[in-house]
C-alpha cells in the first residue's frame, strides 16, 4: 500500500478540476501519516505553515477584492495545491517508515516519468530537458543511492552532467556537478577525528555553487556548450550585467511588486493595471523590455505567474506563503547539513536540495512542485538522527541508510 501511495502522490492524474487522484489518497490516508509527522524534524512547523498560508490566501482574497478581480475557481485550485504540498509530503514521510528510501524515490520518480509520457510534455521539441529527463534522474539516482554505491553515484551524476550539456540545459548541467563535486567530496579519505558543523558545510556547497556558477558560464560564453546556449548568454549578460537577471527577468517583477504591495494580493486573484505597470517598470530597470506577449499574456495574463516558487507562493498567499517557503529553504539547508556533515548525505537528495533551492527563486510553483514533494519528504531526517552537535548520539554510523526510522 505505501508503495502504491507514492505512485500515487507522484502522478499527476485529475479526477475532476484541480482534484487528483494523489490528493484523495493522501485524504483517505490521513490518519496513517499525520501521526508520523512529530518523528521528522520540521515536518509539523512545514504542515502547520502550509495550512496557515493556505487560510491567508483566502482572506488576502477577500481583502484585496476591492480593486482586483478574481476568480473562485483560480482560489480552490491554489488552495487545494498548497494543501495537496502538505498531504503529499506526508504520504511520503508515512512511505519512508514502511519501505526503503531508495524505492520511494525511485516510485516517485516512475510516477512522474508515466506523467510526462503521457502527458504533453513529450511533444515539444526538446523532451529530455522539459519532459523524462529529470523523471529519469530521479529515478537513476534514488537506486544508486543505496549503501556502498559512491562510485556509482558520481559515474550517474557525471553520465547525466554530459547530456544536460547535449540538451541545452544550463541549470541542469550546473546542479548535476555540484552534486558530484559534493558526492567526490564524501569520497575522501576522513582525516579529522571530529566531524565539520553542519553551517560549514551549508557555507562549503555555498562556495562550489558560486565556484560552478563562474566556471559554467566561462564555458558558455567560450562556446563550449553550444552556438545557441552562447548566443542566449551573451544577450542575457549584455542585456542586465547579470546572468541570473538577465535570464530570470521574472525577478524584478517580483521584487517592484512586493515594494509596491508586501502583503501578497490573494488566491485567485487577477493583476489590475496599476500591478502590471509596477512590474513592466521593474523588469525595465534591468533592461528587459517588457511590452511583449510572454509579459502581458504569460505572467499576468490570467493571474500572478511570477517564475519562481517564493514569487508565486508570495502573491497567492502574502506573508505566511512566504514563511512556509523560507521554512522549506531551512529544512533543505538541514538536510544537507546534517549529510554533508557525517558524510551520509545521498545523491538524490542533494540534488533534489539543490534544485529547490534554485526552484524557490527561479522556477515557477507548478512545474516544481513534484520536486518540491520529494525534496521535501525524502529529504526531512528523522529527529532522533537531527540531534544538534553537542547532544550524545551514536559513535559510529555504519551504513547510509541508518537514519532511516524504525517501521
């Protein structure tokens, strides 16, 4: 049953409106799991903020109705995603204390390759970048990710590294090698006798992102990944200075709008004039221009598309929506903390870390949410195994899957 409830959760199949069929089992479920949630670390704050930004989206709704036009039916789609996060979350979570960790990930991954196969992503002109390539992935490295396969681990991210390369997939390329760079790491032969702190190394994978960040954009700028991935960089660099910027103009429109309006606009809710010409005005300021359809039609067209998971969850769900997404930045952070920290850290879940963590700036809510999921409900350790340093705990941890909890 829980291997079939990750299936599940993974899949994206409606029933009906926004309602999936994930959704209802997690609903049928819900006494299995929500008393599973005191035993991961964070795993109730994460539940409890998520319900909180769920409410707020709602009122925000109400409040904001006086000169923005909204939808009822835009408000229980975002309401019943953010709480279908929560519930997905804890399926997982539940799934972990009856099967292995690898099998979750790889059924959440075999979930949502048969979505993308079926779905339309496949029909595109570049399928593996925005379709089965990162199902693939996941799937990949949750079963390499068993004990005593390092090697295997490093071969798969490096494999995957060389075809995002083929595939024009910049992002993709870069969170691949800093997951290896950090599996290679672990690799190492342990000199010191007292382990690292999990802040050093948060601030370490800090340092080799902003290293494979440099490094990967003197090779795109030099060609080296393709005519096409330099041409669009160059113009992205001349365009704002910055590659991230120019890239994700997305990011300024965000930023003018919560000057413009901190408090979020709402569930449901459709941008008036005055919030479309706020963010045109900060997507200007970085030398984007905005008059084009992608800005009128895509981000404001039918609501707040803003590109990225804190913008998205911002604009539905104000102040507590962007509480829930800073709590999911610190348990990511925790995770791979605590793993880096005693060298049990897996590669499926420093990629998945690695990815929300660029997903929360920079990719919008909808297309991260399986990732988010999984990051999220394979990542959370459990509190017996997230004790601070300093509390006794057990000398030696003789197999990676050790921190997994008891069925």
């Amino acid at each position: 049953m829980a291997g079939f409830a990750v299936l599940a959760v993974g899949s994206r199949i409606f029933v009906g409106g926004s309602l999936t069929v994930g959704f209802v089992v997690a609903l049928v479920l819900l006494p299995l799991w929500v008393t599973v949630l005191r035993r991961y670390w964070g795993a109730t704050v994460f539940a409890a903020l998520g319900l909180l930004a769920a409410v707020s989206g709602i009122w925000l709704r109400e409040v904001t109705a006086v000169n923005h036009e909204s939808s009822e039916s835009g408000m229980i789609a975002g309401v019943m995603m953010l709480i279908g996060i929560v519930t997905a979350v804890g399926v997982v979570l539940w799934a972990r204390t009856i099967i292995p960790d690898w099998m979750v990930g790889a059924l959440f991954g075999l979930a949502m390759l048969a979505s993308a196969t079926l779905g339309a992503e496949t029909g595109n002109e570049n399928p593996w970048k925005f379709g089965v390539g990162f199902p693939v992935m996941i799937i990949v490295l949750s079963l390499v990710s068993r004990p005593g396969l390092r090697t295997l681990e490093a071969v798969a991210l490096l494999v995957f590294a060389v075809v995002a390369l083929g595939t024009d997939s910049r992002y993709r390329f870069a969170t691949l090698m800093i997951t290896a760079v950090l599996v290679f790491w672990q690799m190492l032969p342990q000199f010191r006798t007292r382990r690292a702190s999990s802040l050093a190394m948060v601030a370490m994978v800090a340092v080799i992102a902003a290293i494979t960040y440099n490094l990967a954009t003197a090779l795109i700028v030099d060609g080296y990944l393709g005519e096409q991935a330099q041409s669009r960089t160059i113009a992205q660099l001349e365009a704002s200075g910055s590659l991230l910027l120019g890239g994700r103009p997305e990011a300024a429109a965000s930023i003018a709008l919560f000057q413009s309006n901190p408090w979020g606009f709402g569930a449901g809710v459709q941008p008036n004039l005055a919030d479309i010409l706020v963010a045109k005005t900060g997507m200007a300021s970085i030398g984007y221009q905005p008059n084009n359809g992608y800005v009128e039609t895509y981000l404001f067209g039918g609501g707040f598309e803003l590109h990225s998971v804190a913008g998205d969850l911002w604009s539905q769900y104000g102040i507590p929506g962007l509480a829930f997404v800073a709590w999911i930045v610190v348990l990511v952070l925790h995770t791979l903390g605590q793993g880096l920290s005693t060298r049990t850290a897996t590669s499926i879940t420093m990629f998945l870390g690695i990815s929300t963590l660029w997903n929360v700036l920079f990719s919008p809510i909808y297309g991260s949410l399986p990732t988010l999921v999984l990051t999220v409900g394979l990542g959370l350790l459990p509190v017996a195994a997230a004790k601070p340093r300093g509390v006794d705990a057990p000398a030696v941890v003789l197999r990676r899957d050790a921190l997994s909890p008891l069925p």
